[in-house]
C-alpha cells in the first residue's frame, strides 16, 4: 500500500467515526501538499505549471479551511459574481478529482450508488454527492448551478441543495446562439447578482465586476497567445496541467491569481526551447490517474498534451461586452460545448491547427452522453482536417472503468503513427 492509498484509508475510516475529524485528515493532507507544491515544485516544470498546480491546491483547501465563505458551483459557471462577494469556488468535477488523487472515491462513489444513484451517472458527480452525503464534504453558503453541457447538473446540484437545506440558484442556457439568448441569460445572471447580495450582505457594484470581466477577457487572450506559440516552443507538461486549465479559465476566470498565471505561461512559451516531439490535443477529461498514460506523457519529450477543448471553450472575442452581465451571458451562450457537437469539433480544430498539434485525442469519459455521442463524427471531422484521432474509452476519475491495457497499447500505438506520419512529413 502507497503512502496516498494509506492516506485515503485513513480518511475514510476517520470520516465513518466522525466526519469532522474526517474532514480536518483531508485538510491536512492537502495543506501539506501544498507546502510542498509552494517550496519543492516538480523541478521539471516551468515556473507558469508550477505556480499553477499551488492555485489548484489552494482553491481545493478553501471550502474546507473556511465553507461559511464558499458556494458549490458547476464547472461553467461564470464566476465573477460569487469573486465579487467573497464566496469561493466549490466545485464537483475538481474537488472529486482531488478526492481521487487522494485515493478517497471509491467509498464515495459506493456510498452514492447505495443511495441510488444509477452505476451509468458521471463519476465526478457520483464522487461530490457521494464524498457529502457521507460527510466529508462542508455545508456550503449557497449552490450555483447551469444546465449547461452536463445532464448530471440537474440530478447532482438539486440534490445537495436539499441535502445540505441551503439556498440555490439555476441558470437555464439555451442550446442557440444568438443575441436574443444572450439577453434571456444575462437578465438571470442580473438575478443571480440579487441573490448573491442577499446571502452575502455584501453589495455588487458594476464597475469593478466590469473590471472582473475585462480581466477575464484580457486572460484568455494571454493563454491563447501562449498556445499559440507553443507550436514553436517545448513547454514540459505532466498529465494534470492540462486539466487544471478546465477551473483557472472557468470557474477561477476573473481572479489575479489566474491572470498571474496567463502571464507565467506567456512568459514560459516566449523563453521556452524550439519545439520537439509530437503534441497532442485533447478532448474532455483526462484519467491523470492512469499509470499507462502516465508512462507515455508524464514530462516527456517525445510527447506532450498542449491543449485542451476543457480549457478553451470561448474566445476571448465571443465574451468581451461593455455590458459585465452580457460578457458573463456570452461565457454561457457561445461556450462551444453548449449547443451541436458540431461546434464543439470545429472549435477543437481550430485550437489544435493554432497550438500546431500533431493528433488529437477524443477521451470518451464514462457516463459523458455529449461527448460519447459524438465521438463518431468526432474522429471524421478532425481527420478530414488532417488531424489523426483516436478514441479512447475510459473514465477520469474512477479505475474500475479504466481499461489499462487496452488504454497502454493504443495510445502507444497512435503515438508511434504520428511520430512516423511527421518524419515523412519533414521530409
């Protein structure tokens, strides 16, 4: 048994004596993980990864160091407003991920499929409701949620507003783009500012969210920029990176912390060594927890993941708005996983042409409809764009869907395809 898994038992014991004390074991083990994040960073990275993997730390210890000041929020879920009234980001598909980095979710997840939660439900959703109900997770200010991409919104949020008997709010996006939708969700996002002020007792004043959102704005644009030059430029990567970009230009857009980053990456890629390998880009979540992949893309030269649709799901022209409440409406509207997979695919190339990726992978995540619905017309778009895709099957947060072998061979395979595909084409 590992350190983590011995961790992760101890955790679980302690949360079934007493879920408080269960609780403080959690925060501990985080807070010592980010010293050690803060004062021994992975030497391999870059300093803009390294600053970034203690932000994610630290976010994930907010809820638990202090929940009064804290909101449960789905993953696109503009943000700005709970920033402006102190709540911090508590969100599902990130804390679950720590819980399993943690070694902690298969209680979580057997104790919500007691609860009745169906097998075939997202894991990262399986894993929040289940970590909660047990007691491991704090009792929150308030939820905030959308319907936006993930079917599991609906079932896991309304569930732990009544669980935990605190105040929620919905955002309804509609699946168009269009002007008129853009209005409908920023009159909600207006609501929204109410709500919040009313919780809070803490006032909204329009002038510095519109700040917040310009910061926003000018964000993407930096991490757009350092992607971009990533197509001449090695940046090392770990498996977890890429997946942190899904909350600092999500749920964490707006804050200093996440323009301090853009400007760390920009700065990385500007200094970085030529470019050398085969880049991937990836689509949806990804099992950091793979030993297989780990293998194949832990810091390695050969390989790297440079992107990812998690991290750039709007540009910063589709948000920017004089009008705060209109810029935050446009985050939602013109997200490219709202709508026809279509844009989502289209998007996707976009970004792996500018980044000057070599392949893409389509990661069919376990119980993810949208994305395993489109993973057939996925692989034709991109390789019709001139861009190999391979499919994987698996699940990002939960081993037992995992599927190793088959995972270690394929991705060894395609990696070894492309290698030859861009020594031919060099030549």
């Amino acid at each position: 048994m590992t350190v983590v898994e011995r961790f992760g038992k101890i955790v679980d014991q302690t949360c079934d004596r007493d879920p408080a004390k269960g609780r403080q074991v959690l925060r501990a083990g985080w807070e010592a993980q980010l010293f050690m994040f803060r004062h021994r960073p992975v030497k391999a990275l870059m300093p803009g990864y390294q600053y970034l993997a203690a932000l994610m730390m630290d976010t994930m210890l907010e809820p638990l160091r202090d929940p009064a000041h804290s909101a449960i929020v789905s993953i696109f879920t503009p943000c700005q407003l709970l920033q402006e009234v102190g709540l911090a980001p508590y969100n599902a598909e990130a804390f679950s991920a720590y819980l399993q980095g943690s070694k902690c979710q298969q209680s979580c997840i057997q104790n919500a499929e007691a609860s009745g939660l169906p097998e075939t439900l997202c894991s990262y959703h399986k894993i929040f409701t289940g970590a909660a109900e047990k007691g491991l997770l704090p009792k929150p200010r308030c939820i905030v949620y959308t319907n936006l991409t993930c079917d599991a919104n609906l079932v896991t949020f309304r569930r732990l507003a009544s669980f935990y008997k605190v105040p929620s709010f919905f955002i309804d996006v509609p699946r168009t783009q269009g002007e008129a939708e853009v209005r409908a969700v920023a009159d909600q996002l207006r609501e929204l500012a109410v709500f919040l002020e009313k919780i809070t007792g803490k006032k909204i004043h329009t002038a510095s969210l519109k700040r917040r959102t310009d910061r926003a704005v000018d964000t993407m644009s930096k991490f757009r920029k350092a992607r971009q030059l990533q197509k001449d430029h090695y940046i090392p990567t770990d498996l977890v990176s890429p997946q942190y970009g899904a909350m600092v230009n999500n749920v964490l857009l707006g804050t200093r912390e996440v323009e301090h980053f853009s400007d760390l990456l920009l700065k990385d890629a500007r200094s970085s060594a030529p470019a050398r390998g085969v880049r991937l880009y990836w689509i949806h979540t990804n099992p950091y927890w793979s030993g297989a992949l780990r293998k194949i893309l832990y810091i390695n030269e050969r390989v790297q993941i440079i992107g990812s649709d998690m991290e750039q799901v709007i540009t910063p022209e589709e948000m920017a708005s004089e009008d705060p409440y209109v810029a935050m409406a446009r985050q939602m509207v013109y997200n490219h996983h709202n709508g026809p997979v279509e844009r989502r695919i289209q998007a996707g190339i976009s970004q792996a042409r500018e980044s000057g990726c070599d392949g893409v992978v389509w990661f069919n995540h376990w119980g993810c409809k949208h994305t395993i619905g489109g993973s057939a017309l996925a692989k034709k778009r991109f390789e019709e764009a001139g861009l190999p895709c391979l499919v994987l099957d698996g699940d990002g947060v939960d081993p037992a869907h995992g599927g190793e072998g088959q995972t270690a061979t394929r991705m060894g395979a395609f990696v070894e395809m492309l290698e030859k595909r861009k020594e031919q084409q060099e030549h």
